[in-house]
C-alpha cells in the first residue's frame, strides 16, 4: 500500500468518519484519533475545540515517515460551530489521494460552501482551508508537512 492510499483510508476511518472515529481524550486533555493497517498506523492527536492545534503522523514499520500540523478556529458566529465542524467533515470525507491533506478543492452545498488551497505533494505541502456560510467566512484552517526522515 502506498502513503497515499493509507493517509485517505485513515481519515475515512478517523475525523471524517463523522461519528468521532474512535476519539479519546489523554490525561493531558489531548484529543487522539488513531488507525492501523498492516504496516501502517496513524495517530492524530489535536488540543482546543475552537480555536485547536493538533498534529497527524504516519509510521511505517515502527518509523515516523510523515507528518503533518494544523491551527483552526471558528470566525464567526454567523453559524453555530457545531454546523461548521459538521461540514466540514462532510467535506474532509472527500479526501482523494492526489491531495490527501485534507479535503477537495471546492465543496458547494445550499448555504456552505468549503475551499482548500494548498502546495505540493505529500512530501512537502502547505495549505489553507476555509469553510463560508452565506458567502461569509466562517471557519479557517492552516496546514503544512511532509516525508520526515
């Protein structure tokens, strides 16, 4: 299996599931979310609900082989944060293995709409994500990361 093939099935397994992926909070009040196939296992572990930071890694064979940090946050309260985060994993369950950062480029559905620009491939990239709801930006997220070695 190649990374991305395992970063996408991870995501769907995970934060884009939509029913919570298996979260745990850690003694530290750390959010972790984490799936395992074959060689492959993937944590993700993020603090704050709004704003949040977290951070996703792979490891191959007991190795970290890539990795990835975030900071998002919730604008505006044009919309209620719950609605947001519940869209925009409707959009993160589109993740494709071209782009397999986080979400598809553009999403339109009635009110919201969610645009993901970013850079690179999955060895090195950045990226911003936005969520709008009646053409006003609501939600913001930045991202960067890549192969470590």
């Amino acid at each position: 299996m190649r990374l991305e093939q395992f970063l996408v099935k991870a995501k769907l397994h995970t934060y884009a599931s939509g029913d919570g992926g298996g979260e745990r909070i850690l003694e530290d009040g750390c959010k972790e979310l984490d799936f395992q196939e074959g060689e492959f296992k993937y944590r993700d572990r993020y603090f704050g609900g709004n704003p949040f930071v977290g951070e996703e890694v792979v490891w191959q064979g007991g190795q970290a082989i890539w990795a990835m940090n975030y900071y998002g946050t919730v604008l505006a309260q044009t919309a209620p944060p719950a609605q947001v985060y519940q869209f925009l994993q409707k959009a993160l369950g589109q993740v494709k293995e071209d782009r397999p950062f986080r979400g598809p480029a553009c999403l339109q559905e009635g009110d919201w709409e969610y645009v993901d620009e970013s850079q690179g491939t999955v060895e090195c990239f950045l990226g911003v994500e936005r969520i709008l709801y009646k053409g006003q930006a609501v939600y913001r997220l930045e991202y960067h990361g890549g192969i470590v070695k």
